[in-house]
C-alpha cells in the first residue's frame, strides 16, 4: 500500500482537480483517484466523428473574484470564450421570449467544458479507471481501497463524488450523526442528455433555448455553435437536449432509445427540424445538479476528512470550484 502521500482525492471533476492543483501548489504529494479514463466529471464532454458536445455542464458563470481570475486569464488565452449573455426561453403559451436585458456572461470552452477541468488540474497526478470503493481510518491518515484490490493511503483525504456515492464511501467510517444526516440530505436531480446531428442543417442564431414549464426538456443548446470554426465553411447543427428532473425521475430506468425518440419529439415542438437527426447519442445521469446543496463549501467529517463538491456551497461548476479551494484549504498544513 502507498503511503507517502499527503493528500488523496477520490474523483477528477472540478472540485477534485482544483484541490488537487491547490495542495500540489503548496507542495504537498498528492494524487487524485478517478473512476472513468476521462477528466472533469459532469464537466462532460464526448467526442464523436471529430466533434466535441458537451454533455454535462453547458456553461459557465462566475460571481466568485478567483474563479473570475482564471476566466479572465482562459479567455486572454482563448482557452473559454464569452458565449452568450442569457439565451431565449420557450414556453407553450407565450412562444420566444428574448433574453433579460443584463443577463451575466456564460462561459463555453471552444474545446469542450472538460477542457476546465484540464486547465484546473494541469499537471495534478491523476490514476484514472481507479474505482475507490471504500474508506476506511489507518492510524493518523486514511485508506482507500480500489476496484482492483489495491489501496492507497495518505495523511488526508478529499471525497469529490456527488454526495450519495460519497456516503457509500464512508459505509465503514464512524461519523457523527449530524455529519451523516446533513450529508443524507443532500439530493440531485436526475437527467437524460441527447447530442445530436444534423449534417444538412446550418448552425441556428441561437446559442440555446431554455424550456419554460416543458413536461419533458428543459434545454435545447446549439452545442456547434460553440466550437471555433473557419467562417468560411459552413458548419452543420449539433443540438444537446437535457430532460427536466421531473421527466428524467419518471423515466430513470426506461430505455434510453425510448427516452430519446421522446426528447427529440419533443424538441421538434420548438425547434421543428429537430426531430430528425442523421445520428444521436443518449447519455442517464443519476446525479446531475445539487438539489438540494449545503451552505457550507465543504465539510470536514474528521481530522483531515473532507466531503467537497457541487454538494456543497453554491453547487453547479463554480460551486465545485469554490468547494475545491475549500478543501485544499481544509487539509493544507498550517506551518506550510
Ligand atoms: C446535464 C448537466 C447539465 C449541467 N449544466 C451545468 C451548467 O450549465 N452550468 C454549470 O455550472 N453546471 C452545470 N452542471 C453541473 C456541473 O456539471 C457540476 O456541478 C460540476 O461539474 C460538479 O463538479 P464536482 O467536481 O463537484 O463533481 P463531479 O463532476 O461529479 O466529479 C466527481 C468525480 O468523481 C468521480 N468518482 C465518483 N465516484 C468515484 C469513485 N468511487 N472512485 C473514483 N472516482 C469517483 C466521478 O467519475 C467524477 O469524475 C450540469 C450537470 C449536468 C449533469
């Protein structure tokens, strides 16, 4: 079993990488354990046939100074790019409605939304396909055991998974009772994701539509509209549909050919070609947005113990920025 780490960090989405990076900065050994290949979490993005669609978090916004900072220094880069400010909203008995007026900017990376998570924890240790499945204390630090029977341990820990699946963790871990009630009590929302494309259709004049009171979606995004492209050639739509939380619950364990026949009729009400697509992917996620998040940005279950992400403090990809660097601060050494 490893043991020279200072802190693990179950989980490579934004709060697990922006600790990560953090410590790493302060000089602390770390690693972060992540259980699919790929970086960012629900900052999601899939590659097909050379596109890049976004299938998670679609944008982002910022009211939070440092994480403003590092926008400011991605956009210098050309690293995020200003996508909107605000987009239209449908309903069924008004139609469009444009935009409010003074609508704050949302971020999009040209690249893809898990390109932040790269920039975030650029050069952070990452073992990926590495399934933490239990937590246990070891002495003064903690253990973690892996899918594959392997283990690590390390002064710290930082559990970024969405809360449930960080409550599994602690299965084995004696917490306090409030600790273990407040973390009971933070729920997600469900949804379904449809990417799909349409080669014969130009790119709409909308960056997205936000569905009003819809029984079925509640977002429709012009997912090309966001990549760089040579103005010259004309790019082909690709539509993102989420299913509201009250659909996505009601249909969680459905087919999901079935659920997306169901989503892209219904963006064919709004949107009337949208209906037939050349392709399309469909994509359940269990726990989508933080419901119901804590106020707190982190919390500290014991000596260096710590439950962080979107389940806490603000939720969304600022909150699991603004948790990470909640985290890293909980467990960095205070004699530097
Ligand atoms: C459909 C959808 C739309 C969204 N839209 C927006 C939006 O427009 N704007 C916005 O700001 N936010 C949006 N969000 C929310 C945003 O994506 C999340 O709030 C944010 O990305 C959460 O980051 P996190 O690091 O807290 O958690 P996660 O991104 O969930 O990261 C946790 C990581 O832990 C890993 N993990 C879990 N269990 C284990 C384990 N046992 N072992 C090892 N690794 C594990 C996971 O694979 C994951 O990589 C959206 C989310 C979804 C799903």
């Amino acid at each position: 079993m490893t043991s020279d780490l200072d802190t693990l960090i179950v989980g490579a989405g934004i709060a697990g990488l922006t600790a990560a990076a953090e410590l790493r900065a302060q000089g602390q050994r770390v690693l972060v354990v992540e259980k699919s290949h790929g970086l960012g979490g629900r900052a999601a993005t899939r590659r097909r046939d050379g596109l890049r669609i976004d299938h998670g978090a679609q944008y982002v916004t910022v009211r939070d100074p440092r994480l403003q900072a590092r926008v400011d220094g991605w956009l210098t880069n050309g690293d995020v790019a200003v996508w909107s400010h605000g987009v239209p909203s449908w309903d069924a008995a008004g139609g469009w409605r444009a935009p409010a007026a003074d609508a704050h900017p949302r971020y999009v990376a040209p690249e893809g939304m898990s390109a932040l998570a790269k920039l975030l924890g650029a050069g952070v240790p990452v073992e990926r396909e590495a399934r933490a499945t239990a937590v246990r204390a070891d002495g003064d630090g903690w253990s973690v055991g892996l899918a594959d029977g392997s283990g690590r341990r390390s002064r710290s820990l930082i559990l970024t998974p969405p809360v449930p699946q960080t409550l599994e963790l602690l299965a084995g871990v004696a917490l306090a009772e409030d600790d273990r009630a407040a973390l009971a009590s933070v729920r997600y929302a469900p949804s379904f994701a449809v990417m799909a494309g349409y080669p014969d259709v130009t790119l709409p004049d909308w960056p997205a539509i936000q569905l009003r009171e819809h029984p079925v979606l509640s977002w429709i995004a012009n997912d090309a509209g966001k990549r760089r492209r040579d103005p010259a050639a004309p790019a082909s739509a690709v539509l993102v549909l989420h299913a509201t939380a009250v659909y996505a619950r009601a249909r969680f364990d459905d087919p999901l050919d079935a659920v997306g026949d169901a989503m892209l009729a219904a963006a064919a009400e709004v949107v009337p070609w949208a209906g037939a697509p050349a392709w399309r992917d469909v994509h359940r996620w269990r726990y989508a947005l933080a419901e119901t998040p804590l106020p707190e940005p982190v919390r500290v279950l014991a000596p260096g113990l710590v439950a962080a992400g979107d389940g806490f403090g603000g939720a969304r990809v600022e909150g699991a920025f603004v948790s990470g660097l909640a985290a890293a601060e909980a467990v960095s050494d205070p004699l530097g």
